[in-house]
C-alpha cells in the first residue's frame, strides 16, 4: 500500500535541508542535499510508522508572516 505524507524543509544556518513530517510526531531528518534528504525521509516514514499511527489532520499550506520587533 502507498501512502502519502507531506514533508516541511528548510534550510537551516550552517546549509543543511532539514525535513519534518507533521503527521508523524518526532519524524524528521536533514542531509547537506535535497536528493540525499528525500531518500532520508522516506527511510525516516516508514521507521516512524512500525511505532506510531499517523494522525489525520489535513494539510491546508503554508503562509510566511512578517512581524517588527
């Protein structure tokens, strides 16, 4: 059976593509390279779902917001 997961990366400070997957708590993983990082995470879901059910919250996007300090 396939399954589909949505998957939240960024680029952190020193360079490296970290990935989160937000139905599946503790599910993340980070590579210097995007193809080595989808690889990551595809081992990283299927680890995360031998242990944990995912939850079924539905994905509805992403918004960038700018806030003065």
């Amino acid at each position: 059976m396939t399954r589909e997961f949505n998957v939240v990366i960024e680029r952190d400070e020193d360079g490296y593509f970290v990935a989160s997957v937000p139905a599946l708590k503790g599910c993340h993983t980070q590579a210097k390279s995007l193809d080595v990082l989808m690889k990551r995470v595809r081992e990283a879901i299927a680890l995360c779902l031998e242990v944990e059910k995912p939850t079924c919250n539905e994905f509805v996007g992403i918004q960038r917001v700018a806030v003065s300090s």
